[in-house]
C-alpha cells in the first residue's frame, strides 16, 4: 500500500494532469474562465484554483468539464 506521502504526491500529480488537460481545452475553444464560471455555476476563484491545481475535483466533476468540452472520461490505473 501507499504511504500517506505517496498518495499525497500521487493526488497532486492527478491535479496538475487535470489542470493541463483542462488549459488545452479552454484555449482550443477560445473559452474564458468568466465563460466557464457562467456555464458551471464555480466561481471565477474556484476555477483558477482548479487551473492551478489547487482544487480537488470529484470524478463526476471531471466527468462534467470532459463533456462541456465533447471528450470522453478515461480513467487509468497504472503503476
């Protein structure tokens, strides 16, 4: 099993993955946080705290900005 610094190190990498998977959408939509925030009903403050890997997303959430950009969810377990 992890150890709590493992987990720790392995969550923040998942964050910062979602943050850069999410800043590739909003530029190829030409989309604006404001937009977003008007869209899912976050705050302007929690959307650049998810930008900048701050904030932890529930996997429904993720689920939700994959499809406010047509993309499919994919989940993987690796080592």
């Amino acid at each position: 099993m992890f150890s709590k610094n493992k987990r720790l190190t392995n969550l923040r990498q998942v964050r910062q993955d979602i943050s850069q998977l999410l800043q590739k959408e909003i530029q190829q939509h030409n989309t604006s946080i404001r937009e977003l925030s008007k869209i899912t009903g976050w705050s302007e403050l929690y959307w650049q705290a998810v930008l900048e890997a701050r904030a932890n997303l529930s996997i429904s959430d993720v689920n939700y900005l994959a499809s406010l950009f047509e993309c499919r969810l994919k989940i993987d377990m690796c080592d």
